[in-house]
C-alpha cells in the first residue's frame, strides 16, 4: 500500500515494522502514548508521498492543558500525480475505549475535535502557503474509533462539511468480533474506519471476509490474529479518472 495506518504498534516492535517497510521506500512516524507501551504508526511510500510536516498529538483534557494518554498523527503530504500535484493530509487516530464502569463518549468527541483542528491548519496551510485548493487537496482519516459508524465520534468527523467526509466501510458488518472471557461476552460491530474526503471516491476495498470464515467466537485463530479486522481501500480523484489511484490501508 501508499499509505499505511497502525494503531496499537508496540515501541518494542518498532524495528519489525522498520524491516517490511524500509526507510529508503518509506517515511515513518511513531508516537506513544505517554504512559503505556503502544503508540500509533504512519508510513508513507517516498516514490508517491514527499511529507512536508507532521502533527505528533497526545490529547488534551477539557482543560486544554492536562494530557490524556491518547494519541493521534496528522500529516500533510504532496502527492506526485503525473506531474500535477495534490495534497494529502492523513489523520491517525485511535479514540478511547469504554469500560464497564464508564462510557467515554465526551472523551472521544473532544479527540475528533482535537484531529480536525490540527486537519483544518494543515488544509489552510495548504492553501495559503502552498497554493492548493479543493480540487487537490484531499483527506483521509483511518482509524479505531471504538464507535459504530451512526455513533457520536464518528458523526461528528462528518459535520466538516467543507472536507466533505465519508466512510469507505459504513456499511460493513464488522471490523471487530471476537467472544472474550470466562462469561463468553460477545462484541461484533464496526467500530474501525477509513473516511475519505468528497474529492475521492472508493475504487476497491476489501473489509469483512465471506459468511462462514469466520467461526462464530470471533476472528481470532491461526488466519486471523487480532480481534479486529485489517481494512485496505483504494481511491482515485474524482475530477479525473486517468489519474493514479492512492491507495489506503489500516492494520489493526
């Protein structure tokens, strides 16, 4: 893939990820939550992506001030596109889980609103520095968001009407699925997201294997190692079909 999105990328696992994608083809990104093991993961293919900066964001509380352990990246990029440029910005994120004593809602919205406050100055940036526009620039947000697709988070990612963003995987019927514990509690829903910006459109994507894969505990087993699904989408420009696709993919 372009691009590619890990959230949960242990620091002690760096190097492995280092070895599938290189640094002389790829640029990575890395941020850790300030107090845990596991931080959010961003490379970029150098053939297609010349990265022009990056926002490494651990979140704030209401406060603005005290730090939460959670973490996001936002990056701008330029994108080669047969000789006319475009512009990425890319959005990594992975908002705060529910427990059983707490619902987390307030906390994931304050995080949208933090991601898009860095996306909306990386896209005035664009367009007063560099001479973008609307046409070109284009948006992407990958992500755990620990919500379903009519749910709080991911709605209020899609009040941006001037980005315009949509989900490539609105429709799936899960991204996460698996039975946890001695009570054989059950979850299967969609909580992980690819949205895309208006001047895109979904070219190939694969989400959810075919009925009867998956056995009826969860994903979980030799073929598939994690509770969440790995999610790959292709877009190409709207405005012109003749264009090199970008690709997107998201591991969770």
């Amino acid at each position: 893939a372009d691009v590619i999105c890990l959230e949960e990328v242990d620091v002690r696992d760096l190097e492995f990820f280092k070895s599938l994608y290189p640094e002389d083809q790829y640029s990575f990104s890395y941020i850790k939550k300030p107090h845990s093991k596991d931080g959010i993961c961003v490379m970029l293919r150098k053939e297609k992506f010349e990265v022009i900066d990056t926002d490494l964001i651990t979140h704030t509380k209401e406060d603005g001030v005290q730090k939460e352990n959670l973490v996001s990246q936002v990056v701008l990029a330029k994108y080669d596109n047969g000789g006319v440029d475009a512009y990425l910005i890319l959005a990594a994120c992975h908002l705060k889980a529910d427990s059983p004593s707490a619902d987390f809602t307030g906390t994931r919205l304050r995080q949208v609103r933090q991601i898009m406050d860095a996306v909306e100055k990386k896209r005035n940036h664009c367009f007063k520095e560099v001479g973008a526009n609307e046409k070109n620039s284009i948006t992407l947000v990958c992500g755990d968001f620990n919500e379903g697709p009519q749910e709080p988070a991911a709605q209020e990612f899609l009040k941006y009407k001037e980005i315009g963003l949509k989900s490539a995987f609105e429709d799936e019927p899960y991204t996460l699925f698996q039975t946890y514990g001695k009570s054989n509690y059950l979850i299967k829903s969609t909580v992980d997201h690819i949205l895309y910006s208006k001047n895109l459109e979904v070219t190939k994507k694969i989400g959810a294997p075919a009925e009867g894969v998956v056995g009826e505990n969860g994903l979980i087993s030799k073929n598939f190692p994690s509770d969440h699904l790995s999610l790959f989408a292709e877009f190409s420009l709207v405005e012109n079909q003749e264009t090199p696709t970008l690709s997107s993919e998201q591991v969770l």
